[in-house]
C-alpha cells in the first residue's frame, strides 16, 4: 500500500486538489479500460467537489457511480447521500441512468436491502464470494468520532469480513456502508477531511499505536492501492 498525506492551505485548495486527484484517476484509468468506477461519500465535505466535477468535460457514458454509504431514508430526504450527489452533480451531467448505482432504501428491512446492494455489486463486477469487487476510486469522509463510510466506532460492522455491505448503525439508525474488506480492495481511496472538529480523530488515527474499534478510519489500509489522506490545514496542520 502507498499511503499519502497531504495538508491543503484551506477548504478551497483541499477541494481544487481532490478535484485534480480524481481526474487524474478517471484519465489515467480510461487510457487502460474501457470504463471507471467510483464510490461516493457522502456527508457535508465533498458537495464542492461534486460541485466542481459536474462541470467538466468527461465521457460520463464511461464513469460508473456507487455509494460507499447511505442513510436509511428515501432518496429524497434531506439526509439521503443520494441527494446530494445528485443535486450537486449527478442531476445536472449527461450520465446515462444505468451508470448511476444508488443503494436501495425501499426495504422496510435494512438486511434485505443490504443483501440487494451486496447482490448488485458483485453481479456489476462479476465477482463471487469469497473475492471482493475492485473499484478504481472510492472516496471517502471522516466524521469528528472517526468513522468512515457509515463503520461507526464500537458496531458489529466493523468486524463483517464476508461482505461487500452491511448495515451500520448511528444512534440507534440503520445505514447501508461498504466493508472494511471491500473498501481495501480498491485501487485508489482517498479521504477528504477539513475542519478543526476533525483534529482529535486524525490524531489517533496517525499514531503508530491506536484502537482501530474507536477510530475505525484506522481500519482503512487497501491491500494493493492507493491511499491518499488530503486535508486542510485545519484539520491536519500537525501531522506532516
Ligand atoms: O455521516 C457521514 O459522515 C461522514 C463525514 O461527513 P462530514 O459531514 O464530516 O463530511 C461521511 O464521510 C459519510 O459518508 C456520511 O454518511
């Protein structure tokens, strides 16, 4: 694993860098195959960056978009990661429908909808258990408590091993997340923090020493990728 920790000046140039980071991996990625595959965040620190892709040229027909995580909400509820992804981006691009792979929250149980997001990802991918699906880019967030995707600190979907999702729970609420396995898997994860709130967490998860079930961002090391850390100063100053 390449592991890379960069500290931008402030929110603007942390989102103009994670901007040309993943442009970077789309072109790089369609000089060598025939589409690309991404995972969003959600959260409030990458609407400018969705913002900032919805207006570039890319061949829209080539990127395909999954969600590493979501609330349990329809997709219009003003919690849904769905919704912001596509106000900010998604709705106003020429992607064709089939290329957007949101997680179903229709469900009345979590479990179910969990197994038909795990079903889809790996009939997309043509991946069988136990292999996991290989995405190019996964973009990932940091809550104040550490947690990424929706792998919450201390819950039982830190230690699921044998799927791609599960079901994450944030005070007493289900949400759907990706895998700590299928999360490092990937070719290419990038964590996007700003903010001083974030400090504390980003202390622990940096040190030699730590407690992966109350940092779970710990956990995140892709076995073959890339692993990029870019924050603002805010909220990394210190740590490179
Ligand atoms: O709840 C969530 O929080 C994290 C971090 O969000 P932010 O508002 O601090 O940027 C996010 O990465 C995750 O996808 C989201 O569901």
């Amino acid at each position: 694993m390449q592991k890379l920790v960069e500290v931008l000046a402030d929110k603007q140039a942390l989102i103009a860098k994670s901007l040309a980071l993943v442009l970077e991996k789309i072109t790089t990625s369609l000089d060598q195959q025939d589409y690309f595959t991404i995972a969003l965040s959600g959260g409030s620190t990458p609407k400018p960056l969705y913002e900032a892709l919805s207006s570039q040229p890319l061949d829209w027909s080539k990127i395909h978009v999954f969600w590493g995580d979501e609330r349990y909400v329809s997709p219009d509820h003003p919690d849904s990661n769905q919704r912001m992804a596509r106000l900010a981006w998604l709705d106003r691009i020429p992607i064709p429908a089939a290329n957007i792979h949101p997680v179903p929250t229709d469900d009345p149980d979590p479990q179910l909808a969990a197994q038909k997001y795990d079903d889809h990802l790996r009939q997309w991918f043509g991946v069988n258990s136990p292999d996991f699906p290989v995405f190019d880019l996964i973009l990932l967030g940091m809550g104040d408590d550490g947690h990424t995707a929706s792998l919450f600190p201390h819950t039982a979907a830190l230690t699921v091993s044998d799927r791609c999702i599960t079901v994450g729970e944030k005070d007493g609420n289900p949400r759907l997340t990706f895998t700590v396995p299928l999360i490092n898997q990937a070719r290419c994860v990038i964590f996007i923090a700003a903010g001083e709130s974030k400090r504390p967490a980003l202390h622990e998860i940096f040190s030699a020493y730590g407690d992966s079930f109350s940092y779970p961002s710990r956990l995140i090391h892709p076995s073959a990728g890339e692993l990029y850390w870019l924050l603002d100063a805010a909220a990394g100053s210190s740590f490179v």
